[in-house]
C-alpha cells in the first residue's frame, strides 16, 4: 500500500534561508557602518573572510564595497580601493548593474582621496552613463554630488554648480533628504571658492536649519559634521571668528565621534589658524598638532605642508623653532612633488626656487607670509607644467602623448566598452597656408577644434594628432553612431569661416572604424586602420566619409 504523502512534512528551503540570512548580515553591516565605522571595519573584515569561505558572490561584492567606502572615509583609500576593484569585478560577473554602478562611484571616491582626480573623473561618469541607461534615478542623483565634487577639484567651478542643482532637483523630487543636504552644502563650498562669503554663509546656514528639521542617527548627523565644517569656514572669511570657533568645535567633536579623519582634520586645523588670529597660540598648538598626526597618519601631503606652515606662524615667536617649521615645510612639500620632477624635465626650475627659498629662510630674508605666497605660486607652477605637458598649445586640446596615456589606461583593458575612432583632416590644408598665409591656417585648426568640440558629448575623448589631423574617440557608441558623428563633424566643419578678409572656406575628411569589445586588440593594427580609411575618403574628394566596421577574428591578437 502506498505512504500516504499527507504524514510527510515539507523540507525547509535551506538555500533560501541562508539567502535571507546572508542579506540581513549585509543590511546589520550597513547599519553599523553608519552608526560606528571602526567597529563596522572589523566585523566587515570577519564578515568578508566568512563570505569568501562560502562562495556567497552577491553579499561577498556588496560587503566588499561597503568596506572600501569605510576605509576611504578613514583614512586608507588604498586599501579601500583594491576591496572595491574586487565588488566591482564580481558584480559585473553576477551581472549586477545597480551594484556596478555603486562600486564605480566608490572607485572614485577613493581615487579622489589619493589625489587621482583624472581617473576618478572617468569612473563617475562612467557610473552616471550606466545609471541613466538603467532608469536608476536614485543613483543619479547621489552620482551628481561625487561629480560636482570632481569638478570642483579640478577647477571647474560653474560646472560643479550646475551638476550639484541638478542632482537637487532630482533628489527633491524622488524625498532624497540627505542627496539634497549634500548637494547644498557643495553649493556653498563653492561659493567660497570663488570667494563669494556672504552667499556662502546663507547657503550653509540654510543647509543646517534643514539638518536640524529631522536630526537622525547615521548618514544624517555625519552629515551635520560636513555642513558645520562649511558654515564654520564661511563665518571665518566673514571674519566672525567667535562664531566660527563654536561652530568648528561642533563639527570636530560629530567628525571625531563618526571617525570622519577627512573633516576632523580640516576642522582641527581651522581651529588652529582661528586661534593664530585671535592670538591664543598655545590652543591653536594643540590642534595643529592633533592634525599633523592625523595627516601623516593618513599620508596627506598637501595637509601636512599647510599645517607646518601655519605651525611656523605659532612658534614665530622663536627664531630657531619658526626655521624648523619652515625646514619641515620645505621637506613637505619635496615629498610631494617628488613624482612629477622625476617625469617633467620643466620642473628642474621649479628645484632652483625651493633651494633660493631655503637660503632665504636660513639669512632670514623673508617673513612667513611671503614664503606661503611663494610656496602657492611653485604648487600652481607644478600643475600648469604638468597640464601643458599633455596639451596642444594652439587649439587646447589634448596631445599625442595624451592620446597614448589615454590608450594605455583605457583602450588596452582586457575588459572594456566598444568604441569608434574617428580620424579627420582639413582637406588641402596646405593650400589654404599657402595661399592665405599660416595665420589664416592656424585660426581654422583652432576654430575647428573649438567648434567640433561643442558637439561631441561628455565621454568622447577629443585630441589632436598632430598637423591637422584630429582623434575623436566615441566609446561606447555603436559603428553606425560612430559615422553619424562623422556626418556632424564634416557639416559643422562646412559652416567655418576662418578668415574675415580672404573667402576662405574649409572642408574635412573623415576616417571611421568601429572596434568591438573583444578581450584585447593591437592599437596600432587599429590606427593603421583608421588611417587608411582616412586616405581613401581623401581619394574620394573633399568632405567625404569612409567607415569600417571590424571583427575580432579581423584583429591582430596582442603579445
């Protein structure tokens, strides 16, 4: 007689289980990690090594990323970054969009805390294109806070204003409290960069009035640490340094108690410079000590010289203290120009004014503001050499070197998007210089440049090659994307007028090849491509288009 199935008693889903069980450890992790991020470390740590052990792909990627973003905010992007690297290579595998698009943005923030700025730009929008393509409103307007901020670092101002109002409104509309709180909070450290105080102080104190409508635990009050930091900052420039003080002990003690090293430094040294001004040396001594610690603890060179100089202003009092500082300052700032001397021959210049400034320091020739001017015009000497090494003079644009480092960094991934190279020239370019003389022929590449430029769209990568030859590089777009650019590019060019006096007017050829994402490719089968896809639109006559489209197995493998 057959067992009855009505006495069998269903087996529990063990996988299920463990599933669920797994995703609440993640979720009490995420949880500690903004109420307390030291201990959140450690358990993320042990958590980690559990996960790993056991296979578990999905938690293992999203723990690894919580861990990297902890210790980019304490202090170590390093590490942060390789755990992050990872989440993002088991995501991908897992084919997990909304977790890549997370693990890219903390890329960048940990490249942004090494100074990596360039690289850190790529990964954001590369986060913020993936983001928009998904529909993943949310992440959109958390990703435009990370990219002001990369637009602020890198000079770009207004453009920072503008991504951080547009990631406001968004959050506005989809109830993103704190999105929106970190997004007014840049505004205002904007308006202090282009020294805008007044409207600074509005913007922070309106950014802490909404922090105090709803006071929560964690994201909420760390971020009542970063808009104190500011509002303290725009009372300093309004010279209400009474009130800047209460404000930046506030933020110290939030940063301290959230293990924020990042605020709690700047902070401390606000406070030290605040009591430079109000002539309390012996309390700013202590917090200019408590941030040169901090400082060296976490390699941060750039604070490390700001914090012996202020020193310097302390200890002014005595001769033989102050020229130590100076001496420390000096030692700082070698240290952190070490790299760029070692690969710009220019910078030697830059050698020969540290070793005047030493000699001036040690015949005491010069007062401490003035080697502060001078140590701040040598830093923007540094950066203006490193930017014209990779910059083409006459149209702005990038270089051929930069075009190589580009290739390198990109291009010669083993994983990477498709993308069409687009290679154009001025067609009789020699016969306008002969003809109209090299000025007329200079103010047609610059023209071009700057007008072909305005329709590429953010993610193209524009250079120029050399002569008149120009690179566009469209990655991710498709081969029949990459000819409709060329179409906008030979019309636009059509539409130039490069001279007042002389009719003069100038068409291009265009050269396409769409390269698909194989696992590696040889760059220079591909250029030899585009090159002669190039010459045969030349042959063709003047404002023509040829484009190919290859193939793996059409492609040399790469050694």
């Amino acid at each position: 007689m057959p067992r009855s199935t009505a006495l069998l008693s269903p087996l529990p889903n063990t996988h299920s289980s463990r599933e669920a069980q797994r995703t609440r450890e993640v979720a009490d992790f995420a949880a500690l990690r903004a109420a307390n991020p030291n201990s959140a470390l450690t358990h993320g740590l042990e958590l980690v090594k559990r996960l790993r052990d056991e296979n578990a792909q999905s938690a293992l990627a999203t723990c690894l990323r919580h861990l990297g973003s902890i210790l980019a905010e304490t202090g170590n992007p390093q590490a942060g970054l390789k755990h992050v690297v990872e989440s993002e290579t088991i995501f991908r595998q897992i084919g997990d969009v909304q977790g890549i698009v997370a693990a890219l943005a903390v890329q960048a923030t940990c490249l942004t805390a090494q100074g990596m700025y360039q690289r850190a730009l790529r990964n954001s929008l590369s986060a913020m294109r993936l983001a928009r393509e998904s529909s993943l409103r949310d992440d959109v307007a958390r990703l435009s806070s990370g990219l002001g901020n990369l637009y602020r670092m890198t000079g770009k101002t207004q453009l920072a204003v503008l991504t951080y109002r547009s990631g406001m409104r968004l959050a506005s509309r989809l109830k993103l409290r704190d999105v929106y709180l970190a997004g007014l909070n840049n505004v205002a450290m904007c308006a202090l960069d282009i020294g805008d105080y007044s409207r600074a102080l509005r913007l922070a104190s309106r950014a802490l009035r909404f922090c105090a409508v709803k006071p929560g635990a964690g994201g909420s009050s760390a971020m009542e640490g970063y808009v104190k930091h500011t509002l303290g900052e725009a009372l300093f420039a309004c010279g209400k340094l009474d009130d800047s003080m209460h404000m930046m002990r506030d933020a110290y003690a939030i940063a301290r108690a959230r293990n924020l090293s990042t605020v709690e430094r700047k902070c401390a040294i606000a406070l030290g410079r605040i009591g430079i001004h109000q002539g309390d040396f012996d309390f700013a001594k202590e917090y200019l000590d408590l941030a040169h610690f901090s400082a060296i603890d976490t390699d941060d060179r750039h604070a490390i010289l700001e914090i012996s100089l202020l020193q310097a202003q302390v200890v002014s009092r005595d001769g033989q203290a102050a020229n130590g500082w100076i001496a420390r300052s000096l030692t700082s700032l070698n240290s952190l120009d070490h790299a760029l001397k070692m690969q710009r021959r220019e910078v030697l210049e830059f050698e020969q004014e540290l070793e005047e400034m030493r000699e001036d320091v040690e015949l005491g020739r010069i007062k401490q503001v003035e080697l502060a001017a001078r140590l701040n015009a040598t830093q923007r000497r540094a950066q203006e050499l490193a930017v014209a090494a990779n910059t083409d003079a006459l149209t702005g644009l990038r270089n051929r070197r930069a075009l190589s480092e580009f290739v390198d960094a990109v291009l010669n991934k083993p994983s990477r998007e498709p993308y069409s190279i687009l290679m154009f020239d001025i067609d009789r370019f020699k016969a306008i210089n002969d003809a109209f003389g090299h000025p007329v022929g200079d103010h047609a590449l610059a023209l071009l440049a700057g007008s072909v430029h305005n329709i590429l769209r953010a993610g193209d990568e524009f250079f120029r090659y050399g002569g008149d030859e120009f690179i566009v590089i469209a990655t991710g777009r498709g081969a029949g994307n990459g000819v409709r650019l060329a179409e906008e590019i030979t019309r636009v060019a059509r539409a130039l007028s490069p001279s007042n006096i002389d009719p003069v007017s100038i068409s291009v050829s265009v050269g396409v090849v769409y390269v698909p994402a194989v696992t590696l490719v040889d760059w220079a089968d591909v250029m030899e491509r585009v090159d002669a896809s190039l010459l045969q639109a030349k042959a063709q006559g003047r404002g023509c288009i040829v484009g190919q489209r290859l193939t793996p197995a059409s492609l040399r493998s790469v050694n």
